[in-house]
C-alpha cells in the first residue's frame, strides 16, 4: 500500500477545511459529514478554531481510499497563522490548492503558490464552490493560468492531453505521435512540477470529490525512503495533560519506542498516529508516517534528525511587535517563562524580554493571533495579558558594500577576520561565502568563520533592527598557531560585521502588503487616493460587475488598519485582503530614525570594537582606528588586496611595464604574507561586486564604492561624536589607509623628486582627513574645529617653506547653503573651502586630473577610495599617517639645523 503525505491549503474562507470533510466521509473515514458552520468539523478540535470558524492549528488525519494511505494535513488559511501553515510544507509529497470559484486567485493564493514553488511540492487545484450562482468555470481558468501558472491543465476538459502536451516537448512529440499521453509520462510531469491538475466542484455537495480522490489515486505516487533513519520536525505542541509532543515525518528507516535519537534529549516513550482529537499508539513508525512522539527535550520545528540533517526554517515572518502586559501580581519571570514554552509551540512569536525595563515583547502576523494567544495563556495557565499598541518590525540594509574588520587579540587569544560586505536585492535574505586563500588562512577556520556568520541574527546600527538582505564574504583572517581557539573567532567574525555596519552607508526598510481591494467602481476614486495618500502603489483597476478591483502594495504602518475605513465608507460591501510582500526601502525613514532612542555605541551585547595586546593585556580599539592597527594588511578602501591591479587592468589595455609591475607588487605582496589572487580570481570578484567589467562602469563605480563621506563631512561628524550625538554613517578620514605602506618607505615624499628632477610639484592635503587622524588635532577639533583649522594652516606652512613645493590645503565646505566656495593665499600656501555641494574628495580628484598632465601631483589623504583614484590619475599618493611622519622629519631637521 501506497503511503503519501498530502496537505490542503487555501485563502481563508475558500472551503478548505470543508473539502478536509468530504474527502474522509467519501473515503469512509468518518460516517456523518461535520461542517465549520455547525461546529463540528472532524479536524476542527480546537475550542477557539470551532467559536471563530477558522483552521488555527494544522491537525492530521490518516484514512484509506483505494488501496493507498492517506495522511492529510489540514493547515490554517488565515494570513495571521501562515507560519503555522509553512511549516507543515516541509513534510508534504503532495499538496492540494484550494480556490474559491467565486473569488478566483486572491493575494494569500498568490502567496501559497510561491511557497510551494520554493518547497518544490507538486500540487493539485481544487477550485470549490462552483455550484454558487454567478460562478463562470472559463474565466475561473483563465484566471488561475494567468496568476499561478499557464501549465494548470483542466482535467476534466476533453483537451485534457493537448494541454498536458504543450508543458513539455518530449510529451509534445509523444502527443504528436500516438494522440494521447501515457499515465506514467503525467504522474512524471505532476511531479517535475512541469504540469498542475485542476478539478472542480463543490466540497459541501460532494461534488467533484470522488473525482479529485480517483486522480489522487492514479497520478499521485510514494516517494523513495532511505534505508536509514531520519526525519523532519515540523512542530511542537502539548497535549490536554501538559505532555510535550513532538511531530515529524519519518524520511527514512523507521522510529522505535524506547529509541534514543541523536541531537535530542531523552528517548522516545510514545509513537502516537493523530486523527483528528484522536489517536493511537504504536511501537514502530515506518517510513513515510507522520507521528507525534513524547519524550523528546530540545527539539524545534524545522529540525532535521538522523539522516536528515539540514535544517529548515520557515520564510514568512511577522511584521508586527507588542508588548506583553501581564497581572501585577505575576513575576515577569514566570510570564516570560510561560509565553516561552508558547514560542516553542510558535517560534514565529520571537519573545524579547528587556532585562532593563522587564518588559516583555511578542513578535505576530495580526490582530487575530493576538486574540488567539490571550485565550491560550488564559487557558493553560490561568491569568489574562493584553497588549499595547503595535510596533512595525523594521528591518536594516547596507546601501553599499563595505570592509568589515575585527580582531580579538586579549591575553592568550588571537583572531582575525576580514569580511566584505555587500547589498542584495530585496528579498535575498543573508548570504554567506568565503573567497579567501587557505595560504592566508586554513580552510578550518573559515569553515568555523562560516559557522558564526551563519549562527547569528544581526542587528543593525541604524536602529537594532534585524540586518537582511546582504552578502557577507570572507576575505582573508588570521591566527595564532597556539593561542586562537573557536570562540576567538567568534568574537572576531560579530566585531567584523558590526565594524562594517558602522563604517557602512544603511538604508532602513519596512514590511510591505500586497493587498487587493474590491470596492464599488463609484468609489474607486476614493480609495486611489487613499493608497496614494498611504505611500501605496496600485495597478489599473479592474472592473467586474458594479466593483473595481485594486491590487498593489502599500507600507504595513500606513494600510494595517486601513480595513476599519473600507467597511465604513463602502457600506460593508467593500473588501480587502492583504499578504505580507517583503521589505522595501521605508518610506519615511527620517522619522521613524528620529523616533528611534537605539544608540549603537550603547549596545554592549554588540560592540563594533576590536581586542589587541600590548605589554601582556588587552585594550579596546574603537571601531573607526581599527583599519590601520589590522595585522592582515589588506587595502579596506577597496576591500581585497590587489583590486586595484584588477581596476587598472579593466579601465586601460595592459602594457609590458604594467605587467611588470604587477608581478613586482605581487611579489611584494607575498613576502609581506598580504593574499595575492589571480586575475581571473580578482577580475571574478570585481564583477561580482560592480555588476560590470565594461570600463565606463569600472570608473564610475569605482569613484562611488565604499564612499564613506557621503551625506556628512569629517568634521560635522567628529563634532557630533564629541557632543555625544551617536553614529555617523562616514568615516573614511579617520580610518582608510590603502597605500600608507608605500607613502611611508618615501617613495610619496614632496620635495624629494623636485629636488632630483627640477620640475615643479604640488602637494594637495585633505584638511579635515588630516585633522582627524593627528591625536593632537583630533582633540583640539573635539573642542574647537576652528583652532585645529588654523593650526593646521600653520603647520602646512611651515612644512611648504622647507619643501618648497605648491601646497594646497582643501577643507570640506559642501554643506553651507549656497556657498560658491573660495581659494585664499595664507602666506605661502594655498587654502581651498570647497563650494555647495562639492567635497574635498571631489575638489582634489579634478585638480589631480588637471595638474597631474604637466607636474608631479602628490595627495595626502588616508582616504583609500581617494589614494586608488588619484594613483589612477598618475599622482603619488601619501597617507595622512604618513605625511605626519614627513613633517616630523622636516621639524627635526630645522631643529638640528638650528643647533648647528
């Protein structure tokens, strides 16, 4: 006999548990035929589920038809409880769609379809209610091939195998050439995913049931076990004594009582096989069954065990967070350890409980799951809670790829970790990869890199909300042949990616409905207006009857209650359903980041900070100073050593002394142990990381990657930061020191090529860039940015006197209102304040362009975006590091000349 799994899924209201019903009366399985209405539904064994009249919880029922076995799933078709339906996808062979044929594919249909095409199950329609009045069965099908897919096949239609035919040329030329389509070439096709039966009917008539069970029966088919035991968790629950119970599929072997399963805790005492409220007991669970097993600690849903060791976590997440108010005479304690053992049983409910408030925060889909979860804790333990005012869970985005860099280096510890970090697009999610050499470090340790990155979910600096959307690669790390253990890496990968948010350009984004409204088409321009008002986007309407039809997306925080004022200015006659669509930029992130008191710098549980050694202890490094103490020597400003041999070879044809060259620095490179890759390897990641290779793309994106001075300049920042006002998104000045290795052997020192070749040179400094990375002027500037402004001017002076070169000192100017900028002659140096809108990035990059064709052009910025641009201009290049050094050296030698 034949064992399937099989699940009903559906848009609330469309019949599915009604069709639950009438396939266990059809195959026998039950002798009276239970309805929602009447409350005494065969799968409807909750209290609330029978008062309400909805599926909350998926419940199972095993019955007989025709010499196969049957397991049917039944899951909630509410929108508030979809987590609760995805995860009982994980168990499914077969899946059953029901549609409403009076309402066709709605916005949660459209929802389940893209889950099942992520789970890959291979899925039957059922399209019920078709005996209702104004049904049209043509244009139902229309409907359903042009919003899930134009491979559905009507299998009640004598076309039935020229539809089939047409998904697949192999079947097209069989068709071609017999007339008809074999059974065994169907059930390959249902299972390839490649075609989807429909049927029709009416499940409260028992009409085009028999039919449905009948294809069941012949077109559905046993998957192949494996020898071994495994199995799928896909829920946790407890039953009407308190007893923990633990449902899975068996996915291969067979489960035993009294057996221990690895990666759990405790043995199994009892298999039990659910029907209903019902259940029985047995020893042994064969492959293919879905059973509820006691006994088991530490099991979630989502859980591989035994041979099935991925684990998989649901996709749909709630969008809304409340807080949990609970009788003053409960400890926080005791609530907190209550609404835990719920979040077991609903890991969607994410439970935060603030130790410092001992508040406690419930993460759900909507308002009914509220209401739900009040009369469960009610229930189960005997007091009331209630809940505040929603919060919309936002979350946070990289707008930029970034360098991420963290050590951890306390006494008898080492690691190191560098990471590139990158945007995705919406809805990727967190992605991991490593492209670092095992020369630089042992595969091992990026495998455990691997294993930290994935085992944590980030928050982000914006305002502690959860990161996504964004790929983080490893590129290089070290570590300590007796000193790094594992948990030292883990410390240093959690400082890398927070060091790399804070230095990085975040975007804030917000949840996003899909919804579609039906409204009388006399209102349609009502409700344009208010999506527009709402920050929504809608399509053409769509005119049936006396309604229109509006379907778009809009802002969770602005249409959640947008459902109150449907009814009332429609009458009642207006209705409107909404599915959660993903994450999109927010649409008044200014706001929402004034509103927010999430300070960064504060988050102790997340410090940004790295960990280094001296003198036998360890001492902080603040996130903004940890580039230039890193002991992998990487260029962070363009995040991969090397890169910039990649750029030059994109943006201009390679000649014999290029090739020259780049040999020489690889060599260089490898002696001082920096990772050398190949062109393919570095060509392979720019493009990655660009998008293009073309060099038009190459030069644009190369002025705008990593640029970390964009929105605040250096100074407005720094000040900020001494006042206390929290993060700025820019620090490249401070930090970005790609080159200052080269600048401080000599070879960038003005003067020293004047004097040798007797052309004239200039010097271009980046102020405020200079400012910050001196300690001496970086606090005077924390007092007052105009001394150290003027103290710099002295300093340079003097410098250009011994030098003698042109000097041009370039201060950020672009954000005074309509300043048209200024150049003034301060002795015998010149001082630039840039114009409205231009940085001095912008000011230096055009001046280098312009002077390097006649002169020797030196820049000093620790900037490293800057250093690899103007090196591409022909200039030398000199870190603000660096320069310091040159000015003691020329102080020094103006000392012991006085001496003399």
């Amino acid at each position: 006999m034949k064992k399937l799994v099989v699940g009903i899924l559906a848009h609330v209201d469309s019949g599915k548990t009604t069709l639950s019903e009438a396939m266990l009366y059809t195959a026998g399985k039950i002798r009276k035929l239970g309805r929602v209405d009447h409350k005494d539904a065969y799968l409807d064994t909750d209290a609330q589920e029978r008062e309400r009249g909805i599926t909350i919880f998926s419940k199972q029922a095993v019955f007989t038809y025709d010499g196969m076995e049957i397991t049917l799933l039944d899951t909630p078709g509410h929108v508030d409880f979809s987590a609760e339906m995805e995860r009982t996808l994980q168990v499914l062979d077969y899946a059953i769609l029901v549609i409403n044929g009076m309402d066709g594919v709605q916005s949660h249909t459209d929802t389940l379809w893209k889950l099942l095409k992520r789970y890959e199950i291979p899925t039957f329609i059922f399209v019920n209610k078709m005996d209702m009045e104004g049904t049209d069965k043509d244009a139902v099908f229309q409907n359903i091939r042009k919003k899930l897919d134009g491979d559905c096949v009507d299998f009640s239609s004598g076309d039935r195998d020229e539809q089939i035919a047409m998904a697949d040329e192999r079947l097209l030329d069989t068709y071609l050439d017999s007339g008809m389509v074999e059974v065994e070439d169907i059930i390959e096709a249902i299972l390839d995913r490649k075609i989807f039966p429909c049927f029709w009917g009416s499940a409260l008539k028992l009409s085009g049931v028999q039919e449905l069970l009948d294809a069941m029966n012949t077109y559905m088919v046993m998957p192949a076990y494996n020898a071994e035991f495994g199995g799928r968790i896909f829920k946790i629950s407890r039953d009407a004594k308190g007893e923990r119970l633990t449902y899975m599929k068996v996915t291969g072997g067979s489960l035993k009582c009294r057996e221990q399963i690895e990666g759990t805790e405790g043995k199994v005492n009892q298999i039990r096989i659910y029907s209903g409220a019902r259940y029985e007991t047995v020893e042994e669970a064969s492959a293919g069954t879905v059973c509820a097993v006691t006994g088991l600690g530490e099991t979630s849903a989502g859980q591989g065990v035994g041979c099935e060791q991925e684990n998989v976590f649901a996709g749909l997440e709630p969008v809304l967070s409340y807080k949990v108010s609970y009788p003053e005479d409960k400890d926080a304690v005791v609530v907190l350890r209550d609404i835990r053992q719920l979040e077991e049983e609903e890991p969607e409910l994410h439970v935060e409980f603030a130790q410092e408030t001992g508040e406690i925060f419930v993460k759900v889909m909507g308002q009914v799951q509220l209401q739900v979860l009040t009369q469960i804790v009610k229930d189960r333990f005997g007091y009331l809670i209630s809940f505040g005012m929603g919060r919309i869970i936002y979350k946070e985005t990289l707008a930029e790829p970034v360098m991420g860099v963290g050590h951890f280096e306390p006494l008898r510890h080492y690691a190191e970790v560098h990471l590139l970090m990158e945007p995705l697009e919406p809805g990727s999610g967190m992605q991991f990869d490593t492209i670092c050499s095992e020369d630089v470090l042992d595969k091992n340790w990026q495998r455990l890199i691997l294993t930290h990155l994935e085992e944590k979910e980030y928050r982000g600096v914006l305002t502690g909300a959860p990161i996504t959307d964004m790929k983080i690669t490893v590129t290089a790390g070290r570590a300590h042949q007796k000193h790094t253990e594992g948990g030292d890496f883990r410390q240093a990968t959690y400082r890398a990616v927070r060091q790399g948010l804070m230095m990085g350009e975040c975007r804030l984004l917000e949840p996003v409905y899909a919804f579609r409204l039906e409204i009388p088409t006399e209102m349609t321009g009502r409700a344009m207006n208010d999506i527009t008002r709402m920050h929504g986007r809608f399509a053409q309407p769509e005119i049936e009857g006396e309604m229109s039809i509006l379907t778009g997306t809009a802002p969770v925080a602005t249409m959640q209650e947008y459902q109150q004022d449907v009814t009332a200015y429609t009458r009642g006659q207006g209705k409107l359903s909404c599915t959660l669509q993903g994450y999109e930029p927010c649409h008044n992130e200014d706001e929402v980041l004034a509103a927010s008191t999430y300070d960064p710098e504060l988050d102790l549980a997340n410090p940004a900070s790295s960990v280094f050694c001296a003198h036998g202890a360890g001492y902080i490094v603040d996130w903004y100073d940890v580039y230039d103490m890193m002991h992998v020597k990487e260029d962070p400003g363009f995040a991969l050593a090397g890169m910039e041999d990649v750029l030059r070879n994109i943006t201009s044809e390679p000649t014999e002394a290029d090739e020259d060259n780049r040999k020489r620095m690889a060599r260089e490179r490898q002696d001082a142990g920096v990772p050398v890759y190949d062109e393919k390897e570095l060509e392979d990641i720019f493009v990655r990381t660009y998008g293009s290779n073309s060099r038009e793309n190459a030069a644009y994106n190369k002025a705008g990657f990593n640029r970390y001075n964009k929105g605040v300049s250096e100074a407005d920042w720094y000040v900020k930061k001494a006042a206390g006002h929290g993060k700025s998104k820019t620090v490249g000045a401070q930090t970005l020191s790609a080159g200052s290795k080269t600048a401080d052997t000599g070879i960038a020192r003005p003067g020293a090529y004047r004097k040798q070749k007797g052309e004239k040179e200039y010097l271009l400094v980046d102020g405020y860039n200079v400012i910050f990375a001196w300690d001496d002027l970086k606090a005077l500037a924390a007092v007052n940015i105009d001394s150290a402004r003027d103290k710099l001017i002295d300093i340079m002076s003097n410098y250009q006197g011994y030098v003698g070169c042109e000097l041009i000192l370039v201060f950020d100017a672009y954000k005074v209102k309509q300043n048209p900028g200024s150049i003034t002659k301060h002795g015998n140096i010149h001082v630039v304040y840039t114009k409205e809108a231009e940085t001095a990035d912008m000011y230096i990059e055009k001046t280098t362009h312009e002077l390097g064709r006649k002169y020797k052009v030196t820049v000093a910025s620790s900037d490293g975006l800057e250093q690899l641009i103007i090196m591409g201009q022909g200039a030398l290049r000199m870190s603000s590091r660096g320069l310091r050094e040159e000015v003691e050296r020329v102080n020094q030698i103006l000392r012991n000349d006085y001496l003399k």
